[in-house]
C-alpha cells in the first residue's frame, strides 16, 4: 500500500494515500468536527463543519473530502478555520426549529454538541424560515422536516445501505428538503420502517412513533391486564440509557423494571423464539422432505419482510410461513395463557420491548389478529422503555435482578442469540440437527454461521446430508444475495436475512451512539448476545421443558391445526407507491 507523510498541526504521520485529510487527522489523535460525514457512506462535505486550511491551497477545504498528498501541511485550528466553522453553523441554526427542551433528541444531539463545542452563545443569521407540517403518518416513523440539517446522511444509509430509496432530496434553493417522491408521506413511498434513518440522524428530524401514552393508559386501566414482553437485543442495550457500558446484560434489571412500572406479567420474547424455532424447524425439514419451495427464508424481521414484499415479491412463497416471535408470544397470550388464567382476551393488552421499529408497523397488520382481536397492542423501542423508566423515577442502575414470569418466561440460550445476525440461523441448526441424527449432539455452536460480514454462506453436514445456507444482515446485503439466487449462481436450503445491517441488536429502535463508532457498538453488543447464550443451563430450543408443556397441553405437535391458526400467517405483494397512478 502506497503512504504519504502528511504533517497536522505540527504531528506527521505516515498514512495511505487513498486517504482523507479527515482520516489522516484521526491517525494523529487530532478531533477535526463534522455534521454530515459518514464513513464510507455519506462523505460530500454538505455542512462545511469539517474545513481546515491546507498550505499552499488558496481556500479552506473540506477535510471528509479532501484527499492526502506527500508533503501535506494541515492546519485545523487557526482563527480562520474556527471562524468559518463557527459561521457555518450559525448559519444552520438560522434555518432550524431550536426548541431544544421539547425535542426527543436533547441532550444527545450532535447539533446542541457543536454549538458548545464551536462556542455558539448567539445566532447572528435571524430570517424567515419555512414552517413544514410533520408527517406522522407512518406508523412506524416519523418525519419533522423543521429539524433536518439537510445533512442527507439518511438519504445515504437508505439508498446506500438499505437499498430502499424511501426518500431523497426535493426541491431547490432555499426549498430544499429531505423527504419522499411525489410530496407523500413516508406511509405511501417505499419505506420499510426499519428505522436506520433514525439511527444516523444527528438531530430529531427523524423518530420513531411513539406509544408510550397509549402505554401509559393501559398501564391507569383497571379492567386491563398489562403484559409486556422483552426480545433479545433490549437486554444488552438497554443499559447504556442510564451511563452503563456498552454490552451490559441487563436481564433481570430490567424485568425489575417493568413490574414497578405496574405490569401484571413480565415474559420473555425468547420464549416465543424457541416456539419459531420449533415451527420453523420443522416447516424447513417438511419442505426438505417433500420437495417444497426452497430456499426458506426467515420471516422474523418486519423490516425485511416488508423488503421483499415491495421489492422481491417472486421470493414470497419462500419466506417462511412464522410468525414474528413476538406476534407469537402476542397470539399464546390472548389464547393459552388466557385459559391459564381465566382471562377474557379482549381484557389482556400486550406490550413488546423491541429494539426494531417495523415492530410498529407489523402489529398494524391486519394478518397479524385472532378472532378479531390483535396478538399485540403496542410496541416500545428500547428508548421508549428508557424514556418511561426515567419519567418514572425508577432507579434502574440499583435495581436488583429479577426473575420473568411463567410459564412465558423461560427460554434456552438457542431464543437469546436471535438477536444477532446468524441467531435464528444457528438456533434452528441446534433444533434440526439433533431431530435429524435422533440424538442430543455435543457440537451446536455453529460458529461458522456467526459473524458480522453482510453476507455469510456455509454448508453444514447433518447425518450426511449437506445443508446449504446463508445468512444476510441489511437490506442492502439481502438484495445482493437475492440477486445471486435469482440469476441461478447459488443455490441453498435456508436463508436467514435481518433487515438491520448486524440484526436486532443494530435495530431502529435502539440507543442512538454517533453513527462513526457503531462497528465498536455492534461488536460490543453481539459479544454480549453470545455471552448472555452461554449463561443458561439449555441453550437448544427444543430441549425447553415450558415449550415441551405448550405442545403437550395445547398446540399438540409443530405445523398442528392449532400452530398454524395461531402462530402461521401469509405475505403479499406490495406496491412501493400504493397512491401513485
């Protein structure tokens, strides 16, 4: 690899000539600010916060685009960089709605940093600024075009990453704005509700809708009976709200949590994963079996399932028959544990913890009800749940463990890894491969499925038979994969996809971090998953002994009459702009 040696305020490094000034200054320990910069993604120099002075060239250069040469002399911190820094983002400011204690995003706002950072303390730049109506009409997600810094960095992670192409830049001039084609609303262009736009946002244009008043009113009503469920991610994300590290395995804590918050049951998400593995397993061994449609594919990211529904309609007899697991869990609720406990359905309201937030859209569904009433009711993203424990008063950092609640709350180590990229794929190996070879095998850490690549292939041996699977995290990646499928170059048995690139622990709704330290977080968070997996005494789904009890005292047997009522539903075709003629 080519270097060049490039000196920065004084410190000379050597670096590769491929690149940046932005990069060569992180090698020399020096912090250069930036708004609208992305790594890999979205480095267009758009907010001009990144500039610094370059001897011999005449003007202040973007450093995100600025590329590195031999001899390089950078300055980064003179009275003329400080002062067009300083100008560039008053100017910003001069076009945003500043009411900061109202914003869902304050005090973790990038904006809010750069200005005590830059020693904002006035905004010179007052005008006339165009007040823009909020589309809140997604049920997933919502759009406040009066905050955007027209960064585009969620026009880049939506194209770039995710493939979606939801939204884009409109207009011209002093008009221009974020938002979808044809002036409609997220609900009518081809959004999927994962969420990563949120993620990458550095202020509150854009954010999750929100369900904790409808939580909160469940939660007064004395003729409800209020269960919430946890999934998989929360747990080792939800710490780092209250300043705990990153990966903290925060289980029983916040199962403490959820009961002073006046939940009359707490159960388990991965209770519901070890049933999906259960239906799944046995729906892929069939297809096996009888010549069914292969590849199956994974239907436990709504994201993803709402991808392929706009996007890859022919793979729809593919997916997988499942119910989400908390659609699952939903359904077992109003119907066996309701039996259980001589509830009236229409009395049990269902709650999920979720660090997704197509979770919002998929409980909307009008596949996903029983008799008429709907297997879940609302859906908290890990910071929903974090903004209600702190409006509670609830000290969570020195709550003290606590146990879920049967029988909904025991699960297998196979339930927690679902949410990793692989999980599901590695929990229904554990399942299929000792129900194939008749026995309980040694070997089920299938590490050749784990990782954090984008797309994953293996062939797993099983009673000598050649299992072909693969494994895409990112809508982006499953596209790729598709893509090969559909051209005929590869061909497997099993596909699992996560919407979110890294899976649920990357999810929409989970603790915002600044996008350009994320790999460190995803790392942190999956060693966390496979940690908490390696914890609990029964790490295969199967081996369960509250699944065991479900099939003996209600659902009968895996892909029964029963299982499929309840826990099986269908996918269709969708139109990416259903409004547009």
């Amino acid at each position: 690899m080519d270097k060049v040696r490039v000196t920065i305020d004084g410190i000379t490094v050597e670096v590769p000539s491929h690149y940046t000034v932005l990069e060569a200054a992180k090698e020399a320990g020096i912090d250069i600010p930036t708004l609208c910069y992305l790594k890999e993604i979205n480095q267009i120099g758009a907010c001009r916060i990144c500039v610094v002075e370059i001897e011999g060239v005449r003007n202040l250069q973007t450093s995100c685009t600025y590329p590195v040469f031999d001899g390089m002399k950078v300055y980064t911190n003179t009275p003329k960089v400080r002062e067009a820094r300083k100008l560039n983002l008053e100017l910003i400011l001069s076009n945003h709605d500043r009411s900061c204690l109202t914003c869902i995003r304050n005090t973790n706002c990038e904006l809010q940093s750069l200005s005590k950072k830059l020693g904002v303390d006035e905004i010179r730049f007052e005008g006339e600024n165009i007040k823009y109506s909020i589309d809140d009409a997604s049920p997933s997600v919502v759009r406040d075009p009066n905050k955007c810094v027209l960064c585009r960095r969620c026009v880049a992670v939506c194209s770039q990453v995710q493939n979606v192409f939801a939204i884009g830049m409109v207009n011209r001039g002093f008009k221009t704005m974020v938002a979808p084609s044809f002036g409609r609303s997220l609900k009518d262009s081809p959004c999927i509700s994962c969420g990563q736009c949120i993620q990458v946002c550095p202020v509150g244009a854009i954010y999750e809708k929100d369900h904790t008043r409808r939580v909160y009113e469940a939660l007064a009503d004395e003729k409800k009976y209020v269960v919430a469920q946890t999934a998989p991610a929360v747990r080792v994300a939800l710490g780092e709200e209250f300043g705990m590290p990153i990966g903290s395995i925060v289980t029983g804590k916040m199962v403490a949590a959820l009961r002073r918050m006046g939940f009359d049951a707490v159960f388990d998400t991965d209770f519901a994963a070890d049933l999906t593995i259960m239906e799944e397993g046995s729906e892929l061994l069939e297809r096996l079996k009888n010549g069914g449609k292969l590849p199956m594919i994974t239907s436990c990211s709504p994201g993803w399932i709402a991808f392929c529904e706009k996007y890859y309609p022919e793979f729809i007899d593919n997916l997988s028959t499942c119910k989400s697991p908390h659609m699952m869990m939903g359904a077992l609720v109003k119907s066996y544990y309701a039996e259980k406990k001589g509830l009236n359905p229409e009395d049990i309201y269902v709650v999920s913890i979720m660090p997704c937030t197509a979770k919002k859209l998929e409980i909307e569904r009008p596949e996903m009800q029983h008799n008429g009433i709907k297997d879940v009711d609302a859906v908290l993203t890990t910071r929903e749940l974090a903004r209600m424990i702190k409006e509670m008063g609830i000290d969570f950092v020195n709550l003290k463990d606590e146990e879920y609640d049967e029988p909904l709350g025991m699960s297998t180590g196979a339930g927690v890894i679902f949410g990793a990229t692989g999980g599901v794929m590695e929990a229904a190996l554990r399942t299929v491969a000792d129900i194939v070879e008749g026995k309980d095998l040694d070997k089920f850490d299938y590490e050749e499925v784990r990782g954090l690549e984008g797309v994953r292939e293996a062939t797993i041996r099983i009673d000598g038979m050649d299992i072909k699977v693969a494994i895409a995290n990112g809508t982006g990646n499953a596209k790729k994969l598709l893509d090969k499928v559909k051209a005929g170059e590869v061909e497997y048995h099993f596909i699992e996809v996560m919407g979110c690139p890294g899976g649920c622990i990357m999810g929409g709704g989970q603790p915002i971090h600044n996008p350009n330290e994320m790999e460190k977080v995803k790392e942190l968070r999956a060693k966390a998953i496979y940690e908490a997996d390696k914890n609990l005494p029964i790490r295969k789904s199967h081996k369960n002994p509250a699944i065991q009890k479900l099939y003996e005292e209600f659902l009968g047997s895996p892909l029964s009459e029963k299982s499929h009522h309840l826990l099986h539903t269908h996918y269709s075709k969708k139109e990416l702009y259903p409004l547009v003629k």
